[in-house]
C-alpha cells in the first residue's frame, strides 16, 4: 500500500519521515478513506525501523485527524489532508483560546455566533 522511503542520514526524525510518508500517500489517493493500514509491526519491519517510531507517527497522524483507531479492527484512514489541515488549524485555535482564559464551551458559542 505505501511505498515509504526512510532516509536514517536525513536530520528529519525517524517518525516524521514516516508520518510524512504516509500524509503524501493519503494525499496522492495510495492510501484511501476507510482503508486499513497494515500493522505497525509489519510496517516497522518493512521499513527497518522501531515499532515505537511507526506508533509515534500513526499517533501524530491520529491527532491530525487523518487516522482512526479502532479496537479489533486497526488503524484505517479517515479523512483527506484537507481535514488534517483543518483539525491542526482547530486545534491551534483551542489553544489560542486557552491561553485567553476561554473554554471550549464559550469558543464554541463564538464560532457558531460568526458562522
């Protein structure tokens, strides 16, 4: 499913070489919404690395919103990079919002206000 090229001379992290490898392959449609990734054993065997760098990167993607998590049945592809950039963008602002004393709740009454 991925073709993922590890570079161990890069000075780019193991595990963001591996989650940008695997957003390119969510980006040029290799790796679609719904589908499954193989597992991060077998993907850290392929790619000769730690299983903890491929977990490290599958949860970075997680967290962008671009993996799901499924007990039983893996890790599967959730949404397009526009999503991903998206959650970030969110994510980003929850903070902002943080830092300004505000709540989520109250953020999300702002939003809803301008939209």
């Amino acid at each position: 499913m991925i073709g993922v090229k590890i570079d161990r001379r890069e000075a780019t992290e193991l595990h963001e070489q591996v989650a940008a490898e695997i957003r390119r392959a969510i980006a040029d449609g290799e790796a679609k919404p719904g589908e499954r990734l193989p597992p991060a054993r077998d993907l850290a065997a392929v790619l000769g690395v730690n299983t903890n760098t491929v977990l490290r990167a599958l949860r970075a993607l997680r967290d962008e919103g671009l993996l799901e998590f499924r007990r039983g049945r893996g890790i599967t592809v959730a949404g397009s990079p526009q999503r991903g950039a998206v959650v970030a963008r969110a994510r980003e602002l929850v903070r902002f919002a943080r830092l300004h004393g505000y709540r989520v709740d109250e953020l999300i009454r702002i939003i809803e206000d301008i939209g």
